[in-house]
C-alpha cells in the first residue's frame, strides 16, 4: 500500500528533493495548482540488466540425460 502526498506548486518547487525521495520510496505525490491536481510526481520502474537476467534461474532447471538425443522413430522422418 501507498501514499498520496498532495503539495502546493510553491512547496513542490521549494521541497523537490524531498518529494522525490518519497517518490523513490513508493508514495505518489501530486501536486496541485490552486488546489487542483495538475501533475503526479512517481518513481521510475527500474529495468533488470540483461546480466541479472542470464542465469537467474541456474541450479533450477534440470534437463533429461537424453535431452538432446533425437528419438528413432522421429529421425526415420528426416533421412
């Protein structure tokens, strides 16, 4: 669960750092113009290197010892 943080434009511009940080640690905070939403200030989703990615499933997957072993009656189809 999140927080909605609702600023002024003036705070939003004196206090963006801190907005920001809240942002980064998952509240959404909108800003407001006269005490109208104009704008929702949330963190980016970050991406997973493609190395963290490579290998995350290592020691989890187990293949059969004839894995890559083509079965006769299917190898009679390609001579």
């Amino acid at each position: 669960m999140f927080l909605v943080v609702r600023v002024g434009m003036h705070e939003a511009k004196t206090q963006l750092s801190r907005l920001v940080a809240l942002a980064e640690g998952g509240e959404e905070v909108v800003i407001q113009r006269s005490g109208r939403p104009v704008a929702r200030l949330v963190a980016v989703q970050r991406r997973r290197p493609v190395a963290e990615a490579f290998g995350a499933l290592r020691g989890e997957i187990e293949l059969a010892d004839d894995f890559d072993e083509l079965p006769a009656e299917l190898a009679e189809h390609f001579t």
